[in-house]
C-alpha cells in the first residue's frame, strides 16, 4: 500500500488524511482515559485539521460535495464538543464516521482501480 502512495495521487493521500484522523481520535481517547487533558487536546487538535484539510479540497463542482462537507462538518463539530468535554461519547461519534467514509473512500479506490 505505501508503494502506491509514493505516486503521491490524490485518493491515496486522501485515505492518508482518513487513517491519521483516525489514529489521532484514538491517542487522544487514550489521553482521555488516563485523564491527561494535553494529550487528549493536542490530538483532537489534531483530527481537527485533518478534517479542516479535507473541506479545503472538495471539488464542488460534483454535487456529492455538499454531502461530504456536511458530514465533515459533522465530524468537526463532534471533535470540537469532545475537546471542550473530554468526551469519549463525542469522541468515539466522531471516530465511528470517519471509519465510516475510510471505509467508504476504500471501496471507491478499490472500484477505481478494476475499472
């Protein structure tokens, strides 16, 4: 897999942004659950310019745009409650979406590719 992301194309950068977004959510659940308020910010934080990152570069010239960016919207907003709360619940919402579109943004590579 990382010898395709070395063409450096947009899909693969793409399922990049979900995995690190993914991967901060859970080192910050860890920093919820040992109560260490800095690690749990400073990788919400981090989640949250992935997901900044990921608006920034819809192309809204397809109508399922809007549809992302709702949902990215979405997911902002849960990570933004789960860093002013330290919420797992909020968190753990926000992580179960962005399974949800790697998960979907997987299968549209993997059709990508057969065609």
């Amino acid at each position: 897999e990382i010898s395709e992301c070395l063409v450096g194309s947009e899909m693969c950068i793409r399922d990049s942004l979900y995995e690190g977004a993914i991967k901060f959510c859970n080192i910050a659940m860890i920093g919820i659950e040992e109560q260490d308020v800095q690690k749990a910010h400073e990788n919400i934080s981090k989640a949250e310019a992935i997901i900044e990152e990921l608006q920034s570069t819809l192309n809204y010239s397809y109508p399922v745009a809007q549809d992302f960016n709702n949902i990215y919207r979405y997911i902002y907003d849960l990570l933004v409650r789960a860093n002013i709360h330290k919420s797992k619940e909020e968190l753990e919402q926000a992580l179960e979406e962005l399974r949800g579109m790697r998960d979907t943004w997987k299968q549209v590579m993997k059709n990508a590719k057969s065609m």
